[in-house]
C-alpha cells in the first residue's frame, strides 16, 4: 500500500509553530488513537501472554511461559489449533470453487449488467455479518427448508446447523464476495484476446481454460485465497452463532476465555497465536507468489 | 582604455537600475546535485525573457523559485529593487499560468479569475468590473458561467492567462503554457499571449523547450543547460551568433564537423581545408546551418572569395512538404542540406557527386576539448 | 452486454451461484412478515407482527439509537482528526510520511478478535468498558483507517498545481486549503463519511467486548438475540437495517460512484 506523495511542496510560512510543529499538531488526534486504541493494547497483549493467570480471573505479573508451554502440551488447543486450520483450509477451497465461476463472468460482462452485478456482489459485504448469518439460521434449522426438501426426496435429513457444516456453509458465503473482488483484481491479466488466440490455434474450450486462462488467474486466486484463509481463522460471529457452542475454533475461544473464563493471558496467547497463524500465511503466499513469476 | 572603463560602468548601471527582476547567484541544490547552479540574470521592465531548455535544464525549477513554490538553496530575487527571496508564495505578487492550468475544477470561469482578487480583499463591485475586464481581454466575457471542464483546452488556457493577469501582478511568469494544445492553436495563443503582453507592458518569463516559442515570441532568450545559463540574447543573437556547441545545436538545426584549426584562420577537415571567421588555434568543432549550404554539381574550378566547399555524394533526399532535405556523405560524416522544395522536384538521383558550398560568415566555429 | 462465450450451463451455475451468495439476506424479507411464533422458513402464516413487536422493543430501539449516535459522532471524529493527517502525510511531507501513513492504517490488518481484546485488557484497567466514549475510541481504531486510506488517496490524485495555483494568487495556506483543497477532496470526504458510519454502525467484535449491560449497540443486541432465540424479530430489523445501508449507498452512488468507493 503506498500513498501518492506530491512532486513538490507548498511552503508553509513559519509562524509561531514552524512547519514540524505545524504538522504535529495536525497529526496529533489520529496519533492519540493509533496510540490508545492500537499500540498500547496490542504490546500489552503481547506482555498479557508472558502473565499467569490466576483462578477467578486473577492476574499475576510476572514472565513466564507458561501458557505457551500449556497451549503446547494440552491436546484441546492443539486439536482446536489443527480444526481452526483446516476448516479454514476447507472454507477457503470452496469459497474459490464457487466464487470463480461468477468472478470468470463478471469480468467477460461489460457495461450497465456488470456494473448491477458488481452491485450484487458488494452489498452482501455492506450487510451486517449478523444478519447473514441469521438469514442462514432460517436456512439450515432443522425444519428448514433445505433439510425439508431433502427429507420429501426420500433421504435422512442430515443436520446442517450447530456443527461444523453449518459454519462452514456459513462463512464460504459470508467470505465470497472478498474472493470475488480479489479473483477481478486479478482477472486484469486475462485478455479474451488470449483466449481467443489459443482456440484458433485449435485448444477446445476445456484445455484452453486450463492451460491458458488458469495460469494467468493464479495471482488473484492466491490474493484471494489467503484474504479469505486469513479472514476465516479470525472470524467469530458466524463461527459463535451456527456452530451454537458446540463449534470450537480459535476466535471463539478467544472470546470465551476473554469473557466467559476470564483467562485473559491465555485469551491473549490464543490472539497471538492467530497472528503467528496469519505471518505464515503472509509467507506462504509470498512464496507462490514467487513460484508464480 | 580608461574611457571603455566608464562606459561599461555606466552600462552595468543602467541595466541594474532597469532590471524589474534580478537573479543573484540563485541556487536550488537537490542533495548532491544543482537543479539551478548560481543562475545571475536582469529581466528589464516589460521585457518578455524565454527561459529555454531541454527538460532537466533547471528553467522550470527557476520559474518555480520565482513564484515563491521553491525555496532556493542560495542566492537571492529581487523584484523592482526588494528582495523577496524568503517571501512566502501568498504575498509576492506573481501571476503564474501552469501547464496545466491549473484551473479551480469546483468554481465557474468568473469565480476562478475573481479568486486572486478575493484574496487581495477587493471590494466586491471592482471584482466584478475587473473580472469582465479580464475575461473581455482574452475573448471570454460569454463563458464566464461555465466550469472550466466545459471549455477547450485553448478557452481553458485563456481562463488560466485572465486569471493571472486580473491581479495585476508584478511580473507575469509562463510555465510551458503552450505545450498541452495542438499545433494551430499553438500558433494563436502564441501571438495573443505575446500581444497581451505588449499591451500591458508587464514583465514576464516564459519557460519552454520549443526554440520556435522562445525565437517568436521573446524578445531575450535565455538559454540553458544543465542549472546554468549557456548564453542571454536576443532572438538573432542566439540563433546567428551562439556562444557554444549547445546554442547552435539547441535553437536551430545544425551540421557538425570536427577539425583542427591552424591559428591562420583555416581548419583542417579530413583532407579539405576550411577557413572561418577568427583565428581560433586548436582543436575545433565547425557548424552551419542547412539552409544556408547550397547544394551544386561538382565544380572543379577553385572556390570563390569567402566560401568554403567540400565535395560529397548524394546519399539520401527526405521531402518534407515544404522543404527537401538532402543528405550528403562527406568523407564519413554525414551532413544535411535544406532547400526550399520545389514542387517535390529533386536536384539529383541518390548517389550523384556534389558540392556544398556556403559562406565563411555562415560557418560556426568553437573550440573543442583534444 | 455480455460476451458469446458464456453457455448456457455457464449461465445457469453463475445464476445458482449468485441465488447462494444472496439468499440470507433475501430471506430475512420474507421471514420479516411471518406471522410465527419462532423463526421458519416459508411461514406458514404472514402478518406485521413482528414490526410491531419491534416498535415495542424498547432494548433494540435505545440500541438503534445508541448505535446512530455512535456512528454519527465516530464519523465527525474519524473526518476530524483524518482529513489533517492526510493532508500532512501528502502534502507537507515532513518526518517519514510513509512510515506514518503505514502505522495509521496498521489496525486493518489486524483481525477485529485480537484488536477487541486487546482494546478490552487496556480499557478495564483504564475504566472505559461499557461507557460510550470507550466505544467512541474502540470504533475510531477501527474507522480512522479506512478514512485516512480513502482521504490519502483522494488527495494524492488531486494536481497539485490548483493549490499552488492558489497560493501565487494570494491565498494564505489555510484559504488555500479551505476554497481549493478541501472542495476538491468533496468525493473522497463522502466516501469517507459512508464508509466510517456504516463500518461502525455494522461493528460487531470489538463492541461486544466493550459494551456493557447497561450500553449496548444494534448489531451487539442483535448477536445476543440471536444467540439465545430463534424468532423473526431480528428479520424485521435486519429489513430496517438493509434498507439503510442501500440509503447510503445510493447518496454514495449518486455523489461519487459506487466502484471507486469500495472495490479498492
């Protein structure tokens, strides 16, 4: 992310302040809250982790690796570790599978449709991640609809809420229009003017989507597979709400033992762990980046 | 001896006390390297002066100082005798017309010319009076209710010329201000701006890299090069008699040879010999124009009183509309002749033998490092 | 419209696909106007009851309100303190303006979980949980960001040559902002505005671990509702909510475009 910066400068006068105090003063009020609302939590939660906790939600300051060495040796958290990974893993991969066919379209529509289309796309984002997920409650319950159809053809109606499925269900729609919108970004390389050339040099359809319009898609396919991957491990709401407590993942148990427990060193521990989680992810996507090129 | 002494102390006094604008030493420095090395220049009032250049030569980052929207690292301007230097923008009265233009996109045509006057606290009646004024002077009195994104790229600039001349200012500087329209245009806005100027008889400096615009237009020309002046003139100054290599080459088109000159006022070229005007001693570079070599069959005969002459042989003819340009191959070096075309009939067939002549007067000659 | 080399079965899948990426929020339309008891889907029975039980429901009603007032303070404050620091990481460029800009917009890259968290652990200690200017604060960390990305952008595809325009011509550095700088921003100050007051009118994370009993926010009494029961009360809120966001993005799409404001 960069800032265009003008070529040149106007020349502030120096009055009383002079140009560094002038400027200051002006970046005084952001600075306060990037101060407040940012660094000092997040370095406190970064000391938080190295704390002991006490029974009843005590809090002892000290250094000591404790929850580190806890989290390491406990088969809960490195089972919830290992589910939060892979279901986001999970969520990821079918995000990709059903957002690719729709990004593919959009981008080889133009004018007023695809504008109404990219319309379509967005205003999910715009709806409170709340009401998705109650709108998907209404789906999947049990006398819903969907387990309704699915029992009228004969079938055992399977369950779809209050476990993983349904979180699953839940957050591949919820995270779709970030896939999307990445899947276009990237889309930019992909000229139909290519595609065009590589069936009249006789590819059908099918292989010249694999050997010409895959390839040239990979780098918005990896933007957006790590955006949703990393949107996925962090995400609570839905997780909270469809898993019905009886889905354990890495973002609610940091609200639980945050809130409920009031573990809050080992809440932040978890906090920390999840951006470790994230660094990898950064990392693994430089490198297919890198194998890309 | 002593004579020559008090009229040039007269001299330099009479330019100072006319100079409405006096650059003094004026330095800008971008960490290691000079954008503008000790520039020293006297504008005289009402003098339209070209800063002319290739890009990178300094001549925009000058104007820029001038303005007041960067600050020197050096040296000193001084405008009708005070030094305003450290002056902030706001308050040096100088009328600016960008490249861009720089036109106020929120604000109609009469609010971006009243906005100079707004700043100056004007009462309101005299605004509008002289808004119309300015807007009648460059034709635009019908448009003043328009947003600036409605006009042509000529109507904007005329807008952005009304709207730094409305102030009064004391000295009018030009950034380029032609480049961003087409050819014809060009032509128009040139005569327009130059017969503004007169009118007003304000002062003024005007940046281009287009010799045509500096040439036409001015009547200094200051060239360029690398943050230092190369040479000050007027027009015919700097096109017949350049100080350097890089004034013959920069205003005007050129031939180039390279040769040794023998102190006697000849140089030696390749196997010919050339006589110049002077007696420079040394290695030399020798230029003429094109147009001013004519182009003959070979002519054996020994050539005449104050013109030299070389022999070549016809290598390329371009026709350009109006002028056909006759490419000779002389010993290696190739040199270019211009004639007036003449309803595209070619003098030779490529590769005929020919002459070039032109006159002693006419050739350029400067000392060349060995 | 579209080009000949989408087929039929093509257009069919990307038709189910966009049914999947909508349906949630199609649904809480219909479900709005159940006349049941607990949340189903089709009701069997339609009615406005569930707009009157809203009416009446005067915890979700003080939250709506709370959560405007929020919004609408976070965003003056959020236009305040970011339309100053986007001007000094632009234009003036003192100390590190990259550095600067890159600190300022950090907060986005961190998960609103960790950030909640981290916000709660300083706020108890400093006595700030459940009090609205505690909220104020948690939601600026968030809404200062996409404010400063939006401003700083907006300000560095603006010539600089109108500013400077307007200096030679007179204008002292604070005139020149105010007449040429600050109009000139006009779109990206909209866009700006609708994004701060939708991110924190939507804001659920970080408010949930900031509220308290006694100060809660739509979005926060919503997750609680929905977390412990299933009716179409929340359906009917979700339609008021809905219609809202597609207010402001419609003065959005009228006054700058709606592409250029959020497909970044």
């Amino acid at each position: 992310m960069s800032v265009a910066v003008a070529e040149s400068v106007i020349p502030v006068p120096r009055p009383a302040l002079g140009r560094v105090g002038t400027a200051t003063l002006l970046l005084l009020p952001i600075a306060l809250v990037n101060a407040v609302g940012f660094l000092l939590p997040v370095l406190n939660l970064l000391r938080m982790s190295f704390n002991e906790a006490l029974s009843g939600g005590g809090i002892r300051e000290t250094f000591t690796l404790a929850n580190w060495v806890g989290l390491a040796g406990d088969s809960f958290y490195l089972e919830l570790i290992l589910n939060s990974v892979v279901v986001s893993l999970t969520i990821t991969a079918l995000t990709l599978v059903l957002s690719y066919p729709i990004a593919l379209y959009l981008h080889r529509s133009s004018g007023r449709w695809r504008t109404f289309l990219t319309v379509l796309v967005i205003s999910p984002l715009l709806t409170s991640a709340v009401v998705r997920t109650y709108g998907w409650i209404a789906l999947l319950a049990d006398q819903g609809p969907i387990t309704s159809a699915i029992a009228a053809l004969g079938f055992a109606p399977p369950r779809l809420m209050f476990n993983t499925t349904g979180v699953v269900i839940g957050l591949v729609e919820i995270l779709m229009p970030y896939m999307i919108l990445s899947l276009l970004a990237g889309f930019g390389r992909l000229d139909p003017r290519v595609e065009e050339a590589a069936m009249t040099l006789g590819a059908r359809p099918v292989k010249t989507f694999w050997r010409v319009v895959l390839p040239l898609t990979l780098p918005g396919i990896a933007l957006g597979c790590l955006l949703c991957f990393v949107l996925a491990v962090s995400s609570f709401i839905t997780p909270k709400l469809l898993g019905g407590g009886r889905v354990f993942l890495l973002a609610t148990e940091i609200y639980d033992q945050a809130i409920v427990t009031l573990n809050w060193p080992l809440a932040s521990t978890l906090s920390i762990l999840v951006l470790v989680i994230f660094g990898a992810a950064l990392a693994v996507y430089a490198r297919i980046l890198r194998a890309i090129d | 001896m002593m004579h020559q002494k008090i009229l040039s102390g007269t001299l330099t006094a009479l330019t100072d006390r006319d100079a409405h604008l006096r650059l003094d030493g004026l330095t800008k420095r971008y960490g290691d390297t000079d954008a503008v090395a000790a520039l020293n220049l006297n504008v005289p009032k009402g003098e339209l002066v070209a800063l002319l250049g290739p890009s990178g030569c300094g001549k925009t980052t000058t104007l820029r100082m001038i303005a007041g929207l960067i600050t020197p690292s050096g040296g000193r301007i001084v405008v009708g005798g005070s030094d305003i230097t450290r002056m902030p923008v706001y308050k040096r009265d100088m009328g600016l017309v960008f490249q861009s233009y720089a036109l106020f996109p929120h604000m109609t045509v009469a609010k971006n010319v009243a906005f100079g006057l707004e700043m100056r606290g004007v009462p309101k009646p005299e605004i509008e009076r002289r808004v119309t004024e300015a807007l009648a002077m460059v034709r635009l009195e019908s448009l003043a209710g328009r947003k600036p994104r409605e006009l042509s790229g000529g109507q904007q600039q005329r807008v952005a010329l009304a709207r730094a001349l409305v102030i009064r200012p004391s000295i009018l500087l030009l950034d380029e201000p032609l480049s961003n329209l087409d050819a014809k245009l060009r032509d128009e806005m040139r005569n327009e701006i130059r017969d503004i100027q007169q009118k007003l008889g304000i002062t003024a400096v005007f940046v281009t890299h287009d010799q045509v615009e500096a040439l036409s237009m001015c009547d200094k020309v200051v060239v360029m090069k690398g943050g230092k002046l190369e040479q000050v003139g007027t027009p015919v100054d700097v096109y017949e008699r350049p100080e350097t290599p890089f004034v013959a080459s920069f205003v005007g088109r050129t031939n180039r040879l390279e040769g040794a000159a023998r102190g006697d006022g000849t140089v030696s070229v390749g196997g010919a010999t050339l006589r110049v005007p002077g007696r420079p001693n040394g290695p030399v570079e020798i230029m003429m124009r094109p147009h001013r070599v004519r182009l003959a069959d070979v002519d054996a005969s020994p050539a005449g009183e104050g013109t030299n002459r070389l022999d070549g042989r016809l290598t390329r003819v371009t026709f350009v509309g109006d002028l056909l340009q006759y490419h000779v191959d002389v010993n290696g070096a190739e040199l270019i002749v211009e004639a007036a075309s003449d309803h595209g009939r070619f003098f030779r067939a490529v590769g005929t033998p020919v002459t070039l002549s032109w006159r002693i007067e006419d050739t350029m000659v400067f000392r060349r490092a060995a | 419209m579209e080009t000949n080399q989408t087929s039929l079965p093509m257009k069919i899948l990307v038709a189910l696909l966009f049914l999947f990426l909508l349906a949630p929020v199609i649904l809480v339309v219909p479900i709005s106007f159940s006349g049941e008891q607990i949340l189903s889907f089709p009701p069997q029975s339609w009615s406005l009851r569930w707009y009157i039980a809203l009416a009446q429901n005067s915890a979700i009603i003080s939250a709506f309100w709370t959560s405007l007032m929020l919004g609408a303070i976070v965003t003056v404050l959020s236009l305040a303190a970011a339309i100053p620091a986007a001007y000094v990481i632009v234009r003036m460029r003192t100390m590190g303006s990259g550095f600067l800009y890159n600190l300022f917009t950090a907060p986005l890259l961190l998960p609103t979980i960790v950030l909640g968290l981290a916000i709660l652990i300083v706020f108890a200690s400093a006595g700030f949980l459940g009090s609205f200017w505690g909220l104020v604060i948690g939601h600026l960390v968030i809404t200062l960001p996409y404010a400063l990305r939006v401003l700083a952008t907006t300000l560095g595809n603006l010539p600089l040559a109108c500013e400077e325009a307007a200096s030679t011509l007179g204008g002292r550095p604070f005139t020149v902002f105010r007449r040429v700088t600050l109009p000139m921003m006009a779109p990206g100050i909209v866009a700006a505005t609708a994004l701060c007051f939708l991110v924190s009118f939507d804001e659920v994370v970080i408010t949930l671990f900031l509220t308290g009993p006694r100060l809660t926010t739509l979005p926060v009494e919503l997750f609680h509702h929905v977390e412990s029961r299933a009716d179409p009360l929340v359906a009917s809120v979700s339609v008021l909510l809905i219609l809202l966001t597609l207010g402001v993005v419609m003065i959005v799409d009228r006054t700058v475009g709606l592409s250029k404001t959020f497909v970044k």
